[in-house]
C-alpha cells in the first residue's frame, strides 16, 4: 500500500467532526444521483426506441418487395406470388419468413355514420404473434379455412368510433378495378390495439382473396412481400442482399425507408439521451471539483507539514486525487443500485404510464443493458478524475511555511 493511499485513508477517516464530512456525503450523493439519472434515462430510451421499432416492424415486416413503378398509392400493383427468388432469400440466415399481402382502400359504413380505413389482406401464412398479443377481444381469423374468408380483425379505435361489438356484421365499400362501388360483409371477430395511433386509426386486416376478387387478379397475384429478419442491426445488410436476388421489375425498401418520419423521431431521442448523459457527467465533476478545493482549503496545514517533511507537490496532490476517487467510487455504487433498482421495479411493476395515443406506448418502458451500465460508470469515474486533476494544482501553489501557519 503506498504511502499515498495510507495518508488519504486517514483523510477520509478524519472527517468524521470536520465541516468536510458533510461536503462529502452531498458529494457522493450528487454522484450517486447523477449517475442514477444517467441509468435510468439511457435505459428509458433504449427501451421506448425498442418498443416503438418492435411494433412498427412486427405489424409491416422489416422489408417490403413490391412492383418497380412509379405508383405512389395505397393500392400497390400486383405482382405473381411464384417467385423463383423465394426459395433463395428464405435461406439466408437473416431472414426468419416471408408472407404475401395486398392492401386497398376502403369505406366502412353504419346506419350514423362513415369511416374511411385500409384494408390489408393476408393469407393462412400471416404471422399473427404481434396481433394476438395485442388483441384487446375475440380472436384472430384463420385463413387457413375458406369457410372463414369473411373474417375480419378491426381495431379498438375503429370500433369504438363505430360502436361495433364482435360478432357485428361490418359493412364494408370498395372501389374495383372499373371504379364501381363493391359492397362486401364480413363477421368481426377481434378487436386489436397496438397503441401506434396512426396504424390504430386506419388498418383493418382481411382475407387476401377478398381483395383479389374486387381487384380482379389472379388468385396467384399479391400486392408484395413482407420480410421479418432476426438482427435489426443487419437490416440494410439484408435489404441489400434482398435486392440483389428480386429481379429489374421488383423493387425492395426497409420500413426505415417506407416510413421515415418514426424512425427519424426515434433518432433524435438518442441525442435527447446524449445531451442528458453530459449534463450529468458535468453536474458531478462540478460537485467533485467543488469538494476536492474545500478539502485542500481546510488541509492546508497539513499539506504545509508534508511538503515540509520532503513530500512532493505531485505526492501531496494524489492524496486528495485519491480521496476524490475514493468518494466518487461510493457515488458511483449507490447510484448503480438507485437508478438499476428503480428501472427493475418499473420492469416488473409499471408504475409510470403514459398517454399512449401521443407516445405509442400506455407504460414507460424501460431496457437495461449491462454494457451501457459499464461504460457510464467507466465514463463517469475517468472523466471527474480527469477533471479533478486541474483543481489538485493548487496543492502545488501552497508554499509550506505558509502552510504550517494557516489556521
């Protein structure tokens, strides 16, 4: 143990009826609260970004492949659902599946009133984990069985704006391929509610076939393909790889591409995230630099006996260094178990909610990452110690027989 290490030890022990001990306890717990803030607002973010992109991506898919033209609807062109390239992309390692769907315009009419809505159609190959886990009433449809073809999931918005219950009769117009108004019925048998308002407000989901009847396509012809990949930190790897393997006539975007404006929104929380981690870091250097001056200040008579005992500047100035380490160090831990003990009883319990029709989600949703605790508190410890070293030169500017005089 150095002799530095041993004299900044009996420096914090010594505190126990100085002025000094109280500036250290307001210290550690300005550090512990920063770092506690840091924490929770780092695991707030990610968790908010997350959600958001799991539910964006869960109710469209990753990637869409489409026709190559320049229509800019709704209503994409049809495109022959037997593509040689399938069989290819769905051995990429990425790529967890694959399913066809068409979307069109529609009117939902009731006896007070009419609503406007996007009809998207799937088939028996539709992915229905994202919906049933947010199915608020009734079931998901199964397409799977023709006798079931009507069936039709609305969500929670929609039927509360229309007084729908399951089991209602929905009235449903479309425009066909001869502009004529297509009237069709269908049996609603659940209600969904993902809590993304603009999804919420607008989609219902049917039978693919349905659509391609009023279309008049062929029972081989889909509006796309809807990708669902595994690591999202490869999606344009795998978009990429898509492209190259669909053909000149086809055309392959990411949900980041198709729907900008989320993922831009999403983006810029990541700065929000960064300007709060800085202000933090700065808030606690300041309240370490503040303490580590009122200890030499009040020491300086005993920097003035060291100095004259042949103990240099730079010997003197990593006691106090030490001490300040020493201090952010307790900060540092019981900020860790603050800020990780408040984000696991949100986890766990869901104390904080939100208003979801304005952030998408009803709870604040919180993801802790061990590697993101680690390097703020690897960044915390580094960058006060580094900031405490201008202050520490004031031990050089003591003279020592002035020192061993100052009361």
């Amino acid at each position: 143990m150095s002799f530095e290490w041993f004299i900044s030890n009996r420096l914090i022990l010594s505190q126990k009826r100085s002025f000094s001990r109280i500036i250290i306890r307001i210290a550690s717990l300005a550090v512990a609260l920063s770092l506690s803030v840091m924490i929770i607002s780092t695991a707030v973010v990610n968790g908010f970004q997350n959600e958001i992109r799991t539910k964006v991506f869960s109710f469209w898919g990753h990637i869409h492949i489409t026709k190559y033209d320049s229509n800019a609807s709704l209503e994409p062109s049809p495109i022959d659902r037997d593509q040689d390239f399938l069989a290819i992309i769905r051995n990429n390692r990425n790529i967890r599946h694959v399913q066809a769907f068409i979307t069109k315009a529609g009117i939902i009419k009731t006896e007070e009133d009419i609503e406007g809505v996007i009809l998207k159609g799937v088939d028996g190959n539709f992915d229905w984990n994202f919906l049933s886990d947010r199915l608020v009433a009734g079931k998901v449809p199964d397409y799977s069985d023709s006798s079931r073809a009507n069936e039709i999931l609305i969500s929670k918005s929609i039927t509360d704006k229309l007084n729908f219950q399951i089991d209602d009769k929905i009235l449903v117009y479309f425009i066909d391929e001869k502009q004529r108004l297509r009237p069709r019925f269908f049996e609603l048998v659940g209600i969904y509610e993902t809590g993304l308002e603009e999804y919420d407000k607008a989609y219902c989901i049917i039978n693919l076939k349905q659509i391609q009847k009023i279309n008049g396509w062929a029972t081989n012809q889909v509006g796309g393909f809807e990708i669902f990949i595994y690591d999202i930190n490869k999606l344009d790897q795998t978009e990429e790889y898509v492209f190259q393997q669909i053909g000149v006539d086809l055309n392959s975007r990411t949900m980041k591409d198709i729907n900008p404006n989320i993922f831009d929104w999403l983006d810029m929380q990541t700065l929000n995230k960064w300007v709060i981690l800085i202000l933090m870091v700065v808030v606690a250097a300041i309240n370490m630099i503040t303490v580590l001056l009122i200890l030499v200040l009040e020491r300086t008579h005993m920097i003035g006996v060291l100095k004259a005992l042949g103990a240099r500047s730079w010997s003197v100035q990593k006691i106090f260094l030490y001490n300040s380490i020493f201090i952010i160090i307790i900060g540092l831990f019981l900020g860790n178990v603050l800020g990780i003990g408040l984000c696991l009883v949100q986890q766990h319990f869901e104390i904080f909610t939100l208003p979801q029709e304005s952030y998408y989600v009803s709870v604040v949703p919180v993801e802790l990452n061990a590697l993101h605790i680690l390097l703020i508190n690897f960044a915390t410890i580094v960058i006060c110690s580094l900031m405490l070293y201008i202050p520490s030169l004031l031990v050089t500017r003591i003279p020592p027989y002035q020192a061993i005089r100052f009361e």
